[in-house]
C-alpha cells in the first residue's frame, strides 16, 4: 500500500483518466518525462492571467508580482536541493543546457590542454557530448569510469583514473538507462581529494530521492524541470556561490549585465550573470509550484512506494521466460530495462501501446551504457509514485502473453 493516498494522488494527475483506443492509459515513461499535477497547470494559468510581466525590478505593479513568483521560485528551488542561498539557483532550459552552461564556463575557464575529465560509463549523451565537443577544443581528454556486470560504477577502477590532472568529474546520480543509482557521495569526495570539480547530473534523482548538495559537496548539480512533475523548457544549474563568482559568463545580453558601453560591460553577480535575455518566467514558476506538489507527498514517501513498485514489476518480469533485465543493480531507481528474446524492442512496445501502455523502447540517449551490455536498445519502463501494482499487472500480462506466443 502507499504511505499516501494513492487515488486522491492519481485525480490531481488529469492525464492520467485519458484514454488511449478506449483503453486506460499507463504511463510508464517517467524517465523520459513526468505528468503534471493540476496545481502546477493552474500555477500556470494564474501566472498569464494574474502576473504576466517581464521581471525587470518593481517598474509597475505586474513586474513586481512577477518578479516576486520567479525570485519564489527560486527560493524553493535553493531549499528543495539543499543549497546554502538561492543566489546558487540558475534558471536554464533543462539538464542538456545546464551541462553545456557549466562546460562553457567553468570548462572555459578551467580545464586546458592535457587535462582530464572523468565521466561514468552510465551517461546519458547530455553528459558526454558537451564534454566531449570541449576536450576537442581545449585537447582536453575524456576519462571512463567503467560499471560491473550489474551496471553498478567501479570505485576502484575510478580511483586508479583520478590525478592531479583531473580537473571535472561528471556523473549522473541515477542512469536514465538502468535505474542504477551511483555513489555520488564517495566519487566527489575522492575527486575533491585530488583538487578536481565536480557536476552531478541529477535529471532521473531528484524525481526519486532526497538531494541535498550542500551534505553531497556537490560544486554543480543540475537537472529538468519536466522530469519532475514540472513543465518542459525550464530547469536549474546549482552552482557553489564561491566557484560561480569565478566564473566568466555564458551567452551575453539583457538581465546580465550590471553596466555596458560600447567599450566595456560589467555584468551582474550569479545567478543573473548566467541568465542573459527573458528567461522561461511562466514555467520556473510552474516549476515551483511541482517543488511544493512533491514536498507535500514527501521525497521519502515517494521512494518507498517506488521501491515497492520495482520490486514487483522485477519480480514479474524474472519470472517471464526470455526476459533478461539490463541494470541489476542493487541500488536502483524505478527503472527495469529489458530486452525479450525473439523480439524488437520496438515490437515490444507497439504490443504494449495497443493496450494503452507507455514505455521507453530504444537507446534512451545512452548509447555506450547499453552497448556495454550488448544490446542497442531495450524496452524500459519507468515508475513514478502515481503508478500502481494493477497497472503493473497490465504491463505484465502483456510481455507474458508476447513470450508464449515465440517460444
Ligand atoms: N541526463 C539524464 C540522466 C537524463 O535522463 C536526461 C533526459 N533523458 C538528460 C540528462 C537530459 O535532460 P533534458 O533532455 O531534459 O535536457
């Protein structure tokens, strides 16, 4: 049973009464993106309708309620990570920007020629590529943390890669992928010991656990706002307020500078320094409003219910012949990727579509992770806390009947 009442938790989800060829939908394609709540729909709408302004400072009535629900938004965001002060909360697009935001300063700034930046095998592409497009321009080189066969990262192996050369570990805390939830704790502490930085990507965790950067030291966290019951298009880079005072700026214009000349700017402190132009004010502010929706239910609640939804859909698909799940982990988040024998991936999800099923089949943006275990894609569910075991009986029923019928 849920710790919290799971029918009154699936009515403030209106998608979720939508039909799909008269069939109930389930939706199991949370690590792609989370439903939202009515309250952040209608934190919306109130916004157009009540406070719609550019957030330039207090000029009339509409900037200053503005100005007031982005600056709020903001300050659930600081609390909701854990962060020292909302000064370290930059409003960017989503994960993929907040990667690139942080490669072209910090990664600008600091890392030269010859350095050395450690990723996980466990990365999404939005983790590999903008490092990747930077040690091409700096001749900087790129690091493998290798996984074992659960897809779990190798400590040891991590250690023998970190030197004084190491200048950025990048890892995600929980892989899109295979649900694998990383030692996030102990790969920045050993990165901090040989003076490197360190960026979590936190796009799949902060939608199933507690984050706290400040007890994680993380330097830069980042992650999308639609991945957590909030809209698309807005997202957050948490940067420690000391190390984003260093760092030079991003893209240039508007809202980001203190003083211009046509020979010489001067820019704002953080967070405005990295916020050039009008940003995405109606969804930061939705966003906030997603913060309050999952504080009320409680991380903790949430990953209690969604451990106990794992567990009963590895459970069912162990017991499927020709199942074989990718990512065993013992630490994982609510996903279970799996291939079927005799199948396409793709298959397996249109059969699951006829019935009103959502899932994930493909490469999941995370191309070397699968490839690691000899598959180029898998079918993967993925479970949020307004699913339910019924609606994993449906799942089930189907990859059954598909397995029976090519033995
Ligand atoms: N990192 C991880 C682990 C992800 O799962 C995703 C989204 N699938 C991203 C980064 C990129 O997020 P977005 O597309 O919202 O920028």
């Amino acid at each position: 049973a849920a710790p919290f009442d799971i029918n009154a938790v699936r009515r403030d989800f209106p998608i979720l009464a939508e039909r799909v060829d008269g069939k109930q939908l389930v939706w199991f394609d949370n690590a792609a993106t989370t439903h939202k709540p009515k309250s952040v729909i209608d934190r919306i709408s109130y916004f157009y309708e009540h406070e719609n302004s550019n957030i330039h400072r207090a000029a009339h009535e509409l900037a200053a309620r503005a100005s007031d629900a982005y600056e709020s938004a903001r300050k659930k965001l600081a609390k909701f990570l854990g962060a020292a002060s909302e000064q370290e909360i930059i409003f960017v697009r989503g994960a993929t920007e907040g990667i690139n935001l942080v490669a072209q300063t910090f990664g600008k700034k600091f890392i030269g020629a010859g350095d050395e930046i450690i990723v996980s095998h466990l990365e999404h592409h939005a983790n590999i590529v903008p490092w990747q497009q930077l040690a091409v321009e700096k001749g900087a080189v790129i690091r493998v943390i290798p996984v074992d066969d659960s897809g779990q990262v190798l400590l040891d192996e991590y250690r023998k890669l970190l030197n004084s050369k190491t200048r950025l570990v990048a890892v995600t805390q929980v892989s899109n992928a295979l649900g694998t939830i990383a030692p996030v704790h102990e790969i920045t502490a050993l990165a901090h010991a040989v003076g490197a930085r360190v960026l979590i990507d936190g796009a799949q965790a902060v939608s199933h656990l507690r984050v706290n950067v400040q007890a994680l030291d993380a330097d830069f966290y980042v992650f999308s706002g639609h991945k957590v019951f909030g809209p698309t298009g807005i997202g957050v880079v948490y940067g420690k307020k000391a190390l984003l005072e260093q760092l030079p700026p991003w893209q240039g214009g508007g809202n980001m500078i203190a003083d211009v000349t046509f020979e010489h700017t001067r820019y704002q402190p953080a967070p405005a320094r990295f916020e050039a132009g009008t940003g995405n004010i109606a969804d930061a502010v939705g966003l906030g409003a997603a913060i309050d929706y999952v504080e009320r239910i409680g991380l903790e609640n949430i990953a209690l219910y969604e451990h106990a939804l794992l567990e009963y859909a590895t459970h069912g698909l162990k017991s499927i012949p020709g199942v074989r799940l990718i990512g065993t982990a013992h630490e994982k988040a609510s996903v279970a990727s799996f291939v079927l024998a005799r199948y396409e991936t793709a298959e397996v999800g249109k059969a699951l579509n006829d019935e009103g099923i959502a899932v994930r089949s493909g490469h999941h943006c995370a191309q070397p992770i699968l490839r690691r275990f000899g598959v180029e894609a898998t079918v993967r569910p993925s479970f949020a806390f307004y699913n339910t075991c019924e609606e994993i009986d449906r799942f089930l029923a189907v990859v059954r009947r598909l397995a029976n019928n090519r033995k």
